[in-house]
C-alpha cells in the first residue's frame, strides 16, 4: 500500500472512531459532529482508494464525484451512489446553525458511513490491518 494512501486511511479511521464514539455517547450526542465525520470518513476513504490506484481527484467534499471516479474500476459502486449524496450535504450543511441534524440524521449517517467503509475498505489491498470495530 502507497504510504499516501495509508495516511487517507488513518485519518478516516480517525473519523470513524469520532463518529462511533460520539453516537454511544448516551447523555447529549452531537448529532451534527456525527454526521459530519461520517461524511469526512467516507469521503477520505474515497480519497485513499483512488490514491492507491493512481487516480487523480480535485479537491473536493461531494463523495457522489469520488464515487464516479472510481467506477472505471469498480462500476457495482454505481449503487452507493444515492446514500453518498445524503453523507455529502453534511460537509458543509451541518456547520451552519440553519441546518439542524437529528437522531434519525445520524442513525442514516453511521449506517451510510459503516456500509460504504467496509466495501471500500474490502477494495484495497490489506485494509483488514485498518479495521476498527
């Protein structure tokens, strides 16, 4: 694995867990933080996988383009396209005090996170040493 590569991977890795811990958090979750680094996992995630493959990605938030990206090598990714787009507006939307998210936003955000994660994951060569349950 290209050390680029693995770096995209630790610091999704590192959103995961933010994510995870923040929705055990049983007291006061912070329901846009979650939502937040699930999309910021996803999307590194992407990012690593394209990196690893030598496929070159602007600077950009919107995952449904990451996605599209790496059809060329993996087309049955096509169908994580519709979730992604939900993961994608949590990149910017929930910084703003006009955009709220809820429980039920972050229930889908970690179920849309933790799926794509381990398909992507399962993708690149030697990701189980990466795996975080």
């Amino acid at each position: 694995m290209m050390p680029l590569t693995k770096r995209w991977l630790n610091k999704a890795t590192e959103d995961f867990r933010v994510m995870r811990r923040e929705f055990r958090n049983a007291e006061n979750p912070a329901y846009n933080a979650i939502c937040f680094h699930g999309q910021q996992c996803v999307e590194k995630l992407l990012k690593g996988f394209l990196q690893e493959h030598d496929i070159h990605f602007p600077k950009t938030h919107d995952i449904r383009d990451l996605i599209n990206l790496a059809k060329p090598i993996r087309p049955e990714w096509e169908k994580l396209i519709a979730p992604a787009e939900v993961l994608t507006r949590y990149a910017i939307d929930s910084r703003y005090p006009d955009d709220e998210a809820y429980r039920e936003d972050a229930e889908e955000a970690v179920a849309i996170c933790e799926k794509i994660r381990r398909i992507v994951l399962d993708a690149i060569e030697g990701s189980d040493q990466l795996r975080l349950e």
